[in-house]
C-alpha cells in the first residue's frame, strides 16, 4: 500500500483553475463505459506571468486521449500521471481554453458502490464525497462549481430509462438498437452533485405546485415490482415541499424532481441535483412489509434529501471539512419538519437517544473529531454522527440562542449572502450573528473542540432573601490531540417547579453583577436561556418565593452532560410534574439508570438483585397514565441502553449490564403483568393500517407492553404472543409479535423464524429484517448462527443492507460481540478483511465495532487488540479501513 496521506484544514488552498462548463458524454456499455468530458478552464489569476499546474483526481480509469483546445497532449511531456492523479503541467494562463479528456471505466466491475457502478442490472452513480474521480479525470472538490450538460446513450432494451439532472432537452434513437438522452443542469454545481441513473425502471408521478405557482412533475422511480411501494414515499415528498415554503420560504427551483430507489447504496439517500438517489429501504413501504419505524424514517429522509436543496446544492461546502455546513444544517432541518409531523418532544427523545447512543461514545474514543475536523485520511470515515448528529446540535443553539424569529432571520440572510457559493461554517455563524446583531461570545469553539462538555450544577436556596442560585461549571475532556480545551458558550434553558408541581415565573436574574430580565418583552418567563460561557458561572434568581426543583437543560437544549445535584425524590417529582416532557422522560431515565448501576455494582460483587418498590410504583403510573401521549408513554417505560451504561462504567461489563437489564425486565414483567396485558388488550385494532400518530403512538405502546411480557418466559403469554403473530394485519405488529417471540431459545423461536421466513422470502426488504432479528439476538452463543446465516442464499456481502442487517446486527448485541472467548471478534476480523476487498467504505463501518476496545476487561482488550492488528498487518488494505483501524490501535 502507498502510505495514506493525511489531509489537513490548514492546509486548504483556492483552486488555481476554475470550471465554467462541463459536457459529459457517456457511452454504456455492457462491458465498459466511455466517458468524455469537455471543459471550459479559467485559471484564477487571468493573465499571471507564469502558469501553474493544473491538477486533476482519477482513480481506477483508463486515459483514452487528452486534448487542449483540440491539440493532443504528450504522455511526460505535457501531463503526468499517476494512481491519483493526471498533472498538466503548464496549462495556458491567460485565457480560457477548453480540456478534453476521454475515459475508459468498467461499471460492471465495480463493487465499491461509487463513482458509476450497477445495482440489479442498472447504471447508478453515487459521487459524494470523491467519487467523481472514478467517472473521469477532474478536479474532484466542492469548490469548483460548473453548469453541466450529460448525454448518455446505451442500448435501448437493456437502458429503456436514461437519467441525469437538471431538464431533458433532447432525446432519440441511434443505430444497433442504441438511444440516447441529454440533459441540461441550469445550476452551477460541485461533481458530488452530479448523477447519472440508466436501466428498467418505472415511475410514479405526482405533481406539486410551489407557492409561486410553479407546477413541479415529481418522478419515484424503482423496478416495475416495487413500484406500489411508492406511496408514502410520494406523500412525505410532497409533505417536505409544503413544509421548507411554510416554515423557511424556500422553494423548489426546477420542473422536475426525481427519487431512483436502488437496492445496493452505501448511505441511506443522496441528494444529487434534481435527479436523488435512495436506499431502497429509505424509499419503499407497504403496510404489509414495512415498519411503523421505516414509515418514520423515510419520511425523514425524503425531507432530508430534498431540504438539502438549499442547504447543500444551492448554497454548498468550501471544501469537505465543512460537511457540517450541509449536514448538521439539513439533519436539523430534517428533525424540525418531523416534529411538525409528529409529535415534538417525542421526535426530540428519539433525536437525544440516537446522540447518546452513537455522538457521545464517539467523541469518546479514539475517532473523536470536533464537528469540524481538522484532518482527515479518506472523507467517508468523516460522515459521522458527529458531523450529522453533533453538528444539527450546534445549528439548534443557534435557534435556542436567538428564538424561532432570529433563526429564520439568520437563514434568509445566509441565503442572501451565499446562493450559488461554496462557503464555511464561519460563514454561516456570521449569518446568525449579523442578521440578529448577536453575540456568540466563544460559541464558534462548537465547531473545532471535540469531546462531550460536562456540566455541573449545584443549587441553592436562600430562604430569607428569596433567592435561588444555580453554580454551572463546564470541562470539555481531552479528545485524541486536544489535550487542553476552553470554554464555550452553552445555552442551558430552565424552568423551576414549585411545591405543586407548577412553573414558578421567573422575573430577574442576577449574572455577572447586573440585574437581567428573565425574558426579552418584560413578562415573566417560565423557561428561560442561561447563557454559561466561563469555566464557572452563577446565576442568582430573584423573587423565588419557596424552594424550587430546578427542571435543567430542558428540551436538552444543549448536547452536554450534565452532573446535577436533584436526589432521587426530585427526580420523582420532575418525572410526575414537569411541564417540559422531554424532562419528564429525562428524569425518569436518570432514576433507571441510577437503579441499574447500583444493581450492575451488586451483580459484581455476588449480591442477589431487588427491584425497588418506587422505581416500580413510578414505572406504573407513567404505564397507566391516560391522558399522557401513548408513544411518550412507550419511551419513559424503555430503559436506558446497554451501551448507555456501559459508557458510565470505568470498565465496561457487557455480561453484568446485559444480566441486569433483563432481570429489570423481567421483575416489571412480572409486578406489572396485569397491566401491560391491559395495554395490549386495550391498544388492538383491527382497523386497516395508517401511519399517523395516534395509531402509530397506540401499536408502540401495545408492542413494547406485549415484549415486556415475552421476557417471563410463561407459555400462556407465548400463546398471546403467537396469535398476535397469527393474526396481524401488518408488519409492525406482525414483527413485534415475532421480536418477543425470539427473545427466548426453543422450538417456538425456531418455528417462528422458519415460518416468518416462508412467507416473505420473495421479499428482500423484508429478508434483512429477519437477518437483522436473528443477528442482534442475545441467546447465548449466536455467532454460530450468524456464521451459518453468511451462508444463507438470500446473503449476499456486496449488498451493504445485508451487511448491516446480519454483521452491523451482529455488532449490536453487547453480549454476543463481547464474548469474552473472542469468538465475535474473531469473526468480525475476518469479515472486514472479506468485505474490504468488495467495499471498503461498507468495510471501514464495520471495523469501528472495535475502536472502543480499551473500555473493556484486559482479555477483552487483548483479544480485541489483536484482531486490529491482524487487520493492519494485511496487504492490500484500503485507505477507509487503515484509518480506521490504525487510529483504533493509537487512541
Ligand atoms: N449526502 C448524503 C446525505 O444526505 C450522504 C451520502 C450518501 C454519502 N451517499 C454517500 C456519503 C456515500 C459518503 C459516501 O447525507
Ligand atoms: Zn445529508
């Protein structure tokens, strides 16, 4: 392998050369593809003395001829080349010219899923982040942007449909049974953006017309088979386009929007120019095979990919370290038209869980990297859920800060400053703050300090003067090279509660020796934004006329943890009163996991474990509340994660949080059993399947009530389960049944699975569900299973859905890929040296199951340690798993 080169922020440089036009041809074939290219270049510095040399990316391509303004160039005379890159080394300087370059490329052999390769039989191209550069020579980053035309021509029975963005403006027959179509992007746009989809596929059509009048024709386009499949999707396209008008004024700005869904994608979605690319599991849904969770989530992606219209293609990234600038943006857009769609504070829980469950174990392990990295080897290791999860954070403080008016301000300006340019995270900081004549004090520091802050609060209550004061200390710990942090402003929103449970208002506030208003307009605030930006900080309430219990951080209004002092009686109080939900939820999740590390700390030391009489009784009436909203209900009663508690623990045991967890499940199961098969009862419906709310929040509530009961392994419960299996109108029921059933080994689990599997084998979708079932489960030795289901004939390796289903899955179970005799490990190490040959990107996501092998027992570590280093000793190794696993070792 040549040594990886490491990449650098500090080092960015204006590209020398820019380009004006783009015109791709590609000529497919069912052997290779020829690619030419056509280019108008003008060199930054029109006229300079002497010309500097214009370099281009290009990975596994074949140069079949270079020309400028016609004239041929020489091989070491005039170019260079190299396996990264064709130099020309005194291109004119003066003036425009035009490039020529024609490729050579082998889709058919392509299985890395980028640059131009086939799923089932179709051309597909997914080109984010420097995939480009697989489809012909360029200068492969953002900041060039360039007007593209594509004319694409293939035969006509095996391509009836031919793709790419912008306007059809021309199509037609050629000769040997070939057809042709060109396509015209009138948007400037980065080579990312570019797409090219080519095959037999059909659409769905709807329109939608903008609030302007426009009328927009909308195309889902998939195999003839999946194409009834397509209705949520077309609802939540059409959904995402009323809301981004209502909500930020933006409108679509084309006449026409295409979504392909193709089986095999690396990612979820793509959001290339007019013309999105998806995951066939972000994109197709039925009642019958699909969850209420892939409802939920395509809604989410679709909106995802088109919102990044705005936030990403009109206005893009300077360069890949500025990822966030589009991702956090749009991941945070994506989250707000959900919860309009939804419900907001169970939208808000679902968003914390998925940050403390991914963000923050992360930002505490090797790969830790600020929102804003500072270097990196390959850029796909760097779409993480820090750039995604982190950085929707950091652009939510800025609408905590400002309020929903000040935001939108924010945006419009940012808009009008930027349409049509490659800019930075400054840039849109600057937006915030000059739209609103903010001040962010040291808040930019978000962008380049990783590590999670802890914040620290203790309380106090003067009962003579009727004062209440809050001590806030906040400490960023050391991330791998960032030994020293500094503060950052942190905006931590709170309401105090008073003997009944009622918001006190909060008048004054006393802050750095001044009197504040505790809201803007002179009203007393029942939430107020306390802006913590020293090391430590107080705030002094006024007028607090009992002692209060705080209600902290609420609506998490800031991607912190947070250390209070609220005992267990407050955290009983918060849970049964708060009128903040999302601090309801959260008071009940600090009891539970308060409860299970003391009982993981008496399972280590031999102790038998009881389950406290107030951890029940406050489990209860949040299970039997009747006006509280029944999807809320089903998350307070969901304990935290393995993995959550593992985090707190100075060294993870996987056997001791597993065997704890299951016996809090079991014990509610039991003291509970009357009235979760209450819930289950009274929550059975019969009606046809909709996704909204209220039936969605009623089939969660009844299923995760019918899992708890699965958990007492008692046969009438069993027989419930499985004529709820029996007797389910859709999938969400259907494989809620089938999840309880297999929760404990035997003949019924067995049978079940067969049977599940029986009768959606035609279904592929519906296959990776019942790979992921079995991969994830808990049952004592499963990584023979899973060894046995790699041989399965519906796995198949090349396609990362599976791969994440049956390995990913694998992953997941803390007991399983922990075992302590190394099994799982050493079944991972020889899959990632298997699946890096094929997809090194899908390779490099399954090598970070072990970056966090130091948290573990020293005969974990040691087996742990020397399966990366079997990894690293490989020959061949690709630049994604290096990085990945070389830091693993380092960290
Ligand atoms: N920009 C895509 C998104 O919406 C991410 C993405 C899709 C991607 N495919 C990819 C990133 C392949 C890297 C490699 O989030
Ligand atoms: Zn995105």
């Amino acid at each position: 392998m040549e040594t990886p080169k490491e990449i650098f922020l500090k080092d960015y440089k204006k590209p020398d050369y820019y380009f004006d036009a783009v015109d791709l041809t590609f000529s497919l074939g069912e052997e290779h593809t020829i690619v030419s290219s056509n280019i108008t270049v003008y060199p930054r510095t029109e006229g300079a003395a002497e010309s500097s040399p214009l370099v281009l990316d290009g990975v596994d391509l074949k140069l079949l001829s270079i020309k400028i303004d016609d004239k041929e160039l020489k091989e070491e005379e005039d170019y260079h080349l190299d396996a990264r890159n064709l130099t020309i080394s005194s291109p004119p300087s003066t003036a425009r010219f035009t490039l020529e370059i024609v490729t050579e490329i082998y889709p058919q052999k392509n299985t890395s899923l980028e640059g131009l390769y086939i799923s089932s039989g179709n051309f597909v191209t997914q080109c984010e982040a420097e995939g480009f550069r697989k489809i012909t020579y360029y200068q492969d980053r953002p900041d060039i942007m360039a007007k593209y035309t594509c004319r694409v021509e293939g035969n006509k029975g095996l391509y009836p449909v031919l793709l790419s963005n912008g306007n059809l403006v021309e199509e037609g027959d050629l000769e040997g049974g070939r057809h042709y179509a060109v396509w015209e992007d009138p948007h400037k746009k980065p080579c990312y953006l570019f797409a090219l989809v080519a095959g037999q596929l059909q659409s769905r059509d709807g329109d939608f017309v903008t609030r302007s009048g426009r009328k927009v024709s909308l195309r889902i386009w998939t195999t003839a088979e999946d194409l009834p499949k397509t209705v949520h999707a077309m609802y939540s396209l059409k959904a995402a386009m009323k809301w981004d008008e209502d909500v930020f004024g933006l409108e679509y700005d084309l006449d026409l929007f295409n979504i392909v869904a193709v089986p095999d994608f690396n990612m979820g979605a793509m959001e290339n120019k007019s013309l999105n690319i998806f995951n066939s599991v972000m994109v197709l849904a039925s009642p019958e095979t699909a969850l209420d969770r892939d409802y939920a989530s395509i809604l989410g992606v679709i909106g995802h990919e088109y919102f990044h219209n705005w936030t990403g293609n009109r206005v893009t990234c300077r360069d890949w370290f500025q990822l966030s600038l589009k991702e956090g943006l749009t991941v945070f857009r994506d989250q707000e038209f959900s919860s309009d769609m939804g419900s907001r504070s169970v939208k808000r829980i679902g968003d914390v869980t998925i940050l403390r469950k991914y963000q923050f174990p992360e930002d505490a392990g090797p790969m830790a990297h600020p929102v804003r990295p500072h270097s990196y080897i390959k850029m796909d290791n760097f779409y993480t859920s820090t750039v995604y999860e982190k950085g929707a954070e950091v652009v939510r403080m800025y609408k905590t800060l400002l309020g929903s008016q000040g935001f939108r301000r924010g945006m419009d300006l940012y808009f009008k400053r930027h349409d049509g340019q490659a800019v930075t995270c400054e840039d849109f900081y600057a937006a915030m703050r000059d739209a609103n004549d903010a001040d962010f004090a040291n808040f930019l520091q978000w962008y380049s300090q990783a590590g999670t802050p802890t914040v620290k609060v203790t309380s106090f209550y003067n009962s003579e003067v009727k004062t209440y004061s809050l001590k806030f200390s906040q400490e960023v710990p050391p991330t791998p090279g960032q030994a020293m942090k500094e503060p950052m402003l942190i905006p931590v929103a709170v309401g105090l509660l008073d003997s009944n449970g009622k918001d006190m208002p909060l008048t004054s506030v006393y802050h750095d020796g001044m009197l504040q208003a505790a809201n803007k307009d002179g009203e007393p605030a029942y939430t107020t934004v306390l802006r913590i930006k020293n090391k430590e900080e107080e705030f002094v309430f006024s007028e607090i006329s009992e002692h209060p219990v705080p209600s902290l951080l609420r609506g998490y209004s800031a991607p912190i943890r947070l250390d209070s002092d609220l005992t267990d009686t407050d955290l009983y109080f918060l849970l049964a009163h708060d009128s903040d939900e999302f601090n309801r939820w959260e008071a009940g999740q600090l009891l539970a996991r308060n409860l299970m590390l003391s009982l993981v700390a008496d399972f280590q030391q031999n102790k038998p474990l009881a389950l406290n009489a107030d951890f029940v009784h406050g489990f209860r009436s949040i299970l039997t509340d009747g006006i509280l909203d029944k999807e809320f209900i089903a998350k307070a009663i969901t304990l935290p994660g393995e993995g959550e508690i593992m985090d707190m623990m100075d060294i993870a045991d996987p056997d001791a949080v597993h065997a704890v967890r299951s016996f809090i499940r079991k014990h509610l199961a039991s003291e509970l059993k009357t009235e979760f098969l209450k819930t289950v009862e009274n929550n059975r419906s019969s009606d046809p399947y909709v996704f909204d709310h209220s039936n969605m929040s009623r089939r969660t509530l009844k299923n995760i009530s019918l899992s708890y009961l699965a958990s007492l392994e008692d046969p009438k419960i069993t027989e419930l389960a499985l004529n709820e299996y029996r007797t389910a109108t859709n999938m969400t029921d259907q494989f809620a049944a089938l999840t309880a059933l297999v929760q404990n080994p035997g003949i019924t689990r067995d049978d079940v699975l067969a049977d599940f599997y029986g009768k959606w084998e035609h279904d592929y979708l519906v296959v990776d569900k019942w790979f992921g079932l079995q991969a994830i489960s808990d049952i004592p030795g499963n990584v023979e299973n899973v060894r046995k289901l790699l041989m399965h004939p519906a796995f198949d390796l090349r396609n990362p859905n599976k791969v994440h289903s049956l390995i990913g899955g694998f992953c997941a179970s803390p007991v399983n890929f922990h075992a302590k005799d190394g099994s799982g490990y050493k079944f991972l190490g020889e899959i990632v040296l298997q699946l890096d040959k094929l997809n090194p990107q899908g390779a490099s996501r399954m090598v970070s199951s072990f970056s966090r092998w130091r948290r573990y027992d020293e005969t974990r570590q040691a087996l742990a340690k020397a399966q990366l280093e079997m990894i690293l000793s490989t020959n061949g190794l690709s630049e994604n798993v290096f990085e990945i696993a070389s830091k693993s070792l380092a960290g």
